[in-house]
C-alpha cells in the first residue's frame, strides 16, 4: 500500500449530463488561434498547424460555481470554446480513429490574463500565468456523443450583450484533426479534454460580470465573476 507524505488532492472532475456518474479530469489540452477571424484579430491570417498549450487539471470550474477574479492582472478575457473529452486514448492516430476516443462534449471559457500573455509572448517567454491559473477553465457539464463532432453555432455573452458568435463548423483544424495532432505530441488517454479554440470577439471581464456561452446541440454554462 502507498503512503503518502500528505493526503494528496481529490482527482478534478465534470459532472456528466444524465448520470450520476462523474468524468476524472487528467489533463486539459488547448489549441490556440483556431479560428480565421480570431487569428486575423490576434495577428495571424494563415493556416499553420495548431499549436498547444494547456492548463493544469485543477483549473477547472464547476458549471455555475462563481470565478474569482485572478490577482496580477488588469486584462482578464473571455474566451469560448468547444471542449473535447476523451474516453480513449493513444498516439500517432488517424484522424478517423481519433474520433473513436471521445467520450463527450462540454461548453468551456477559456479565461485568460490577456495582460501577462502578452508581456509573456513579447519577451519570447512561456504564456503559463497567462492561462494555467486557478479557475481559468469554467466548463459545462459532458454531454455523451458518439457520430460526427457538433458543428452549429458557439455563442457567448455578458451581461445580456452578444460578444462572441460563430459556427464550430467555421474551425480551421476539426475535432479529429486536433486530436491526431495532439496525439503525435502526447500519448493522449481517458480523462484528457481538449478546448478546440475559440471565434473571434474575445473581450475583458469585470468583477460582477455574468457570462453565459451557448454550443448548440451540446449544452450551456454560466457563471459571474466576483
């Protein structure tokens, strides 16, 4: 039997729509600049490969719970994406068997410290502070799937007001290409999400800010930050 120093922290997890079953929660995986507006607003107009980045598994925030407002930063942003759980995993997959591995589908925001991203990639550093602290990753609760990936509308709003409107179908690189990619980078497994990227319109966030995001056809998720 394994002893441990200090008991260790409870594994993060997701509750699963319809069951009373939850999703342990490894790793989370995200794509960046996703979109072809969102990259033209953010400086890029190609389409190069995805590029990764991730947060730590505890960054997670229940559906509805409050999200603090983080300390350091003046500059946090929204922004919405598709998540990706996987029930399976592997390396070096085909995009066709890439679909195989997903176990559902969840509405995530990911919060970013826009202000220290920015400093981060102007001295060619790593964006960790930008985008791996506590809460940066509210998501919805799984929606089990099996078939082609959702490709209908993504929506997020504050306050009542529509920030960010697009279409999953408008992604540069599909759910089963993301995880191919992925795959030849990690040996992804059970538990692994991905965020697939978000559409343009990201924006700030003020304390007292309610936020609510829409994936058509998989769920909703809202929250306020305090």
């Amino acid at each position: 039997m394994t002893r441990f120093a200090f008991q260790p922290p409870a594994t993060p997890s997701l509750p699963i729509e319809s069951s009373d079953d939850r999703f342990p929660v490894r790793r989370i995986i995200c794509v960046g600049r996703n979109y072809a507006a969102h990259r033209k607003e953010m400086g890029g107009d190609d389409r190069e490969p995805p590029f990764f980045f991730a947060k730590p598994a505890d960054a997670i925030s229940a559906p509805g719970a409050p999200v603090a407002y983080p300390p350091a930063t003046m500059d946090l942003h929204h922004e919405i994406e598709l998540v990706v759980a996987l029930g399976s995993g592997g390396s070096e997959m085909s995009a066709i068997s890439a679909l195989e591995c997903v176990f559902g589908y969840a509405v995530g925001v990911d919060l970013t410290r826009r202000d220290l991203q920015a400093s981060a990639k102007a001295k060619g550093q790593p964006w960790d502070s930008g985008k791996g602290f506590d809460a940066s990753a509210p998501i919805g609760r799984l929606r089990r799937w099996s078939g082609p990936p959702p490709d209908g509308r993504i929506t997020l709003s504050v306050n009542g007001e529509v920030r960010q409107d697009g279409c999953l179908a408008d992604m540069i690189w599909s759910v089963p290409e993301i995880i191919a990619e992925a795959s030849r980078l990690w040996t992804l497994c059970p538990g692994d999400l991905i965020f697939t990227g978000t559409p343009e319109g990201v924006g700030p966030l003020v304390r007292g800010d309610v936020v609510e995001g829409l994936v058509e056809a998989v769920g909703e998720l809202a929250f306020t930050i305090i």
